[in-house]
C-alpha cells in the first residue's frame, strides 16, 4: 500500500482500516493454529500441550507449626519463606524449636 495514501485517509478511515488488519490477521493466526495443532496430534505430542493447561491437585490446609510469642496471631507452618517476624529473632540467636506451637493446645483449640 502507497504510504502517500495512507497519509491521505482520515483518522475514522485508518481506524476502519486498523480493525480490518487486526480481523484478517486474527483471522489467518488461527487458521494456522489449527494446522500446528492437527500436526501435533498428528505427530502424538498434543497430550504434552495439554499437561500444561491442567491444573495442580488441590492440597489439603497445612495447620501452624510456629507462633510468633510477641502477637500469637501471627504463626507458620514451616513451608516457604521465613515470616519476617521470626528472620530478626532467628538472627539474633534464637532456635526455631522456641518457636514451635505446644501439640495440646493445637489439639484444644482443634476441638473448641
């Protein structure tokens, strides 16, 4: 296309032309998308395509093993990331089995 007539058209005339590039491209990325699929299938490798579209199993809830003894609101279950209440007293001497939630009062608090 002349770029001279391009320059010519107005701004509603190139946004009429934009959405008629945008449909047509639209358009041929997915007729192409189904040729790569039919061939993946074709080839047995759609089954690794679609691994990446499940989702993970749902675990159960992990309970508290660590409370923070300044704000026992705060606890952790040992998994991920140190909570940033307890990086400052680790650092500072402390042994993470200080922090470890007394088995009895999980259960009390299990059945209450």
């Amino acid at each position: 296309m002349d770029t001279a007539h391009l320059n010519s058209l107005s701004l509603d005339e190139l946004w009429i032309l934009h959405e008629q590039v945008t449909a047509s491209l639209t358009q041929k990325m997915l007729v192409q998308k189904a040729k790569l699929e039919e061939r993946l299938h074709r080839m047995g490798l759609a089954g690794e395509a679609t691994r990446l579209d499940r989702k993970r199993r749902p675990y159960p809830p992990v309970r508290p093993k660590y409370r923070n003894p300044k704000n026992p609101a705060e606890t952790w279950s040992g998994r991920g990331r140190l909570p940033r209440w307890l990086r400052p007293q680790l650092r500072g001497g402390g042994k993470l089995d200080e922090f470890l939630i007394d088995q009895a009062s999980v259960q009390k608090s299990a059945v209450n």
